[in-house]
C-alpha cells in the first residue's frame, strides 16, 4: 500500500477527531499524534497510536516495515 508519508493521519483519513473529553494518558497523546506526519513518528508513537486503534490502515503497514527491518 502507497501513502504520502509527509502527510498527518487527519490529511490522509479525512476525519476529525470529535472529543475533547479524553484527558488522561495515553489518550491526549494520540489526540495530538494524529496532526504529525507519518515520517515523523516514533516506534513509541506508533504504539501509542496502534493501541488505540487510530489509523490502523497506515499504522499497521508502517509497523511491519519497521520490523522488517530489524529483523
């Protein structure tokens, strides 16, 4: 799957994010994390974001190429 990697998970998926109401840990940093490019995000990010089940179209694809190459 090919995807702009300098673009955020908001500019890919075309949606936004609703509620404000989350504030406890992990939920503001994923809140946050969804604005970043895809190239910027860390391994942690990842995590983070995979966990709560955002994005996990890109996400998935992004993690596996990332244990592909530390394998």
């Amino acid at each position: 799957m090919e995807f702009d990697r300098r673009k955020s998970l908001l500019q890919l998926k075309r949606e936004k994010f609703r509620d404000f109401t989350w504030d406890f840990d992990p939920f503001p940093s994923g809140y946050q994390l969804r604005h970043w490019p895809l190239e910027r995000l860390t391994d942690e990010h990842l995590w983070v974001l995979i966990r709560q089940s955002i994005g996990l179209d890109y996400l998935v694809v992004l993690a596996l190429e990332k244990l592909e190459q530390n394998a």
